[in-house]
C-alpha cells in the first residue's frame, strides 16, 4: 500500500482592495453565479522549484493587463537576490513565468510593489517522483470516493497505470485525505498525489465568453507539465468519468511510444447505465442504438518525445491533428458525475443497447453491477 500523499500548492491571491482581473467585456450582463465563478484575483495557482538551480515556475491564469501592469511593475526577488522575468505562456487561458536569480536553493518568493509585498513559499518540484512512470491525471470535485477507487484500479488493472495525479477543486462532502486514503489502497500503484486546488473552477455555461475565463484547468496542466511530469514514461488525460480501453495485451501508453509524435488521440463515446443498477462504472454497459453523439478526445502522451515543451490542453496539443489508433478510446460513464454543468440524466428518451466493447472493458475489470 503507497504511503498517503497530500502535496499542497503554492498560490499567490491578491486582496480585492488593491488589484484584480480584467473582467470579460460580457461580465456585467452575466448571472449572478457566473459573477461570482469568476477568478478575478488569483495572481498565481502555483509557485514551483525546476531542475535548474535559481530557477521557479509560476503558473497562474493570464494575467490581463492590469496584472500584468502589476508584474512588471514589481520589484521580484527570489531569497532576497534581485531576479529576472520571462514569461513563457502558450495559451490565452493561462499564464506561466520563468523567474531566476543568483541563489542555489530557491525557497522563497518576495513581490515588492510600492502597494503591497507578497511572500510566497516555494515548492518543490516533485519531477523525480514520477520519473519513468506511466502516469494518469485529473482535475476533480466530490466525486464519489467509489467511482475514484473504481476509476483508478480500473487504469491500474488495464493499462498499467503507475502513478496518479488527483486535484482536488475544494470538494465540500470529504477532505481531500479521504482521497489519498482510496488511492493508497490501490495495489500496483508506485506513486501518487492528492493535491488541494482550492479555487473557482470558473462560470458554467458553454459560450466561448464563458468557457474563456475557466483559468484554473488549463493552469493546472502546466503545472503538472512542469512540476509533475515532464520526466515521466507516459501522461494520460482522463477524467473520474471516462474509461480508456484498447486492444487486448496493449495500452494506451504502448500506443503512445510507438507514434512518430510519441502522442495518441483517444475518441470518446457515451456509455449508459443499466436500468436499476447502481451508478457505478461497471454498469455502464450500454450505448445509444443510433448513432452516437460526438464529443471532444482525450489523450495520452510521452511528456519527453517529440512534443516535449509543447503545452497540454484539455483535449490534445494546439496545432497538432487528432492522433487516432485503431481500437484505442474512452467510454465517457453517463452518470458517474454530480451534474454539476447540466442534468447528466437527461438521455432518458433515448433508445439504448447493450454494447459488447463496454461490456468486454468494464465488465472483467470491474464487474457488471
């Protein structure tokens, strides 16, 4: 049994009084939750040791321009030595900095700025944990503690999965040591973290205005790129609701390292509890008798291949083609979520069937519930 592991972040949120995000242009005529969803003052999600001595990451959402005013503005020091700034930033939707100094072990970072001073601790990288590793990760919020276990030793079973990478988005029905109890009952797991991400997700709503300021999934990408997993086998995206599967005696990661671009696109498709079954993932067993609705890929990669510095999106690498393998993809479980976005159980008029591919995924993993 792995040991728990709660690895805290290292976040920077400004006070309201003194500075705060620019608003998007449509914020005013947005709902009063959606107001209320919006991060307007999270300077940095994370603060994080690299490899290279003197030198930090700090990953947060974009900084707009009156943060980035603030910024530049600032006077930064890294234990008190004069540092440097460059920002390295790949996506409208997050925003990543290079922060150097003079120093052998960086522990601390001073903002000075003529209205506020900010001390910030540093944490360690934690690269060598899952160097080598076929590693999964997500982003999740109350998810029940069953679908997590199930979840995991399904793609520990299946795919060989190594190590997990679990945040937590504040989830109010356990703490997140209740999460780090479940993964460290999974047998064959080398090593894993829960890591508290105590911050608004963002707004719902599917307009690109809305879905634009959901900051902190695509910061959180970065920051498992580069504090997590850059030295790992292989990074597989999946949520607490998707299954991957492909062909017998092979894994998605196999699939990966033998792609030119050392990436694999993984479609994804519905899948529907049984009539009266518990909802669980094992249940999940039958599919639409027509055609089925399409929905955007996951992926799994080699964080060191031909992609390396590229950063990781929500659904594959900006710029980069779907990467599909025959026989390889994920069942998206209908009703493992709380229906937080929309009533996941809105499918009922539809005609459904079993389905031999989830039968033959789920049912010798988890069992047909």
């Amino acid at each position: 049994m792995a040991p728990r592991q709660l690895t805290p972040l290292s976040p920077c949120v400004l006070p309201s009084r003194f500075a705060s995000r620019d608003a998007p242009a449509g914020l005013a005529g947005w709902d009063a939750p959606a107001q209320t969803a919006f991060d307007a003052n999270t300077l940095f999600y994370d603060v994080f040791q690299t490899a290279a001595p003197g030198m930090i990451h700090a990953v947060g959402p974009p900084l707009k321009k009156t943060l980035r005013t603030f910024i530049k503005q600032a006077d930064l020091r890294i234990n008190g030595a004069e540092a440097t700034l460059r920002e390295t930033s790949q996506t409208k939707r997050a925003c990543s900095l290079e922060i150097s100094a003079d120093v052998h072990d960086a522990h601390t970072l001073t903002i000075l700025h003529p209205k506020l001073s900010v001390n910030i601790s540093i944490s360690p990288s934690a690269l060598p944990r899952y160097a080598g590793l076929d590693t999964m990760f997500t982003l999740s919020r109350n998810n029940t503690l069953d679908w997590v276990r199930d979840w995991a030793r399904y793609h520990v079973d299946t795919h060989g999965v190594e190590g997990i990478l679990l945040y937590d988005n504040a989830s109010d029905l356990y703490g997140a040591d209740a999460l780090s109890d479940v993964l460290a009952g999974i047998g064959g797991l080398k090593a894993f973290d829960v890591v508290p991400a105590p911050f608004q997700y963002g707004p719902a709503g599917l307009s690109r205005e809305v879905t634009s300021t959901r900051y902190l999934q695509f910061a959180l990408f970065e920051v498992t790129r580069l504090r997590f997993l850059q030295q790992a086998a292989g990074a597989l995206n999946m949520d607490i609701d998707e299954m991957a599967y492909a062909p017998a005696g092979r894994t998605v990661f196999d699939a990966a390292r033998d792609s030119d671009q050392g990436f694999l696109t993984l479609p994804g498709s519905w899948r529907y509890p049984q009539p009266g079954a518990p909802l669980l993932h094992g249940s999940h067993i039958l599919r639409a008798a027509g055609p089925e609705e399409p929905m955007y890929p996951k992926w799994c990669l080699v964080p060191g291949g031909p992609l390396r510095g590229k950063s990781w999106r929500t659904h594959g690498i900006k710029g980069l083609p779907d990467q599909v393998q025959d026989g390889h993809g994920f069942l998206h479980c209908r009703m493992i979520s709380e229906s937080w976005h929309y009533d996941r159980s809105e499918y009922t008029g539809l005609a459904l069937e079993p389905d031999p591919l989830a039968i033959k995924a789920l049912g010798p993993a988890l069992g047909a519930q």
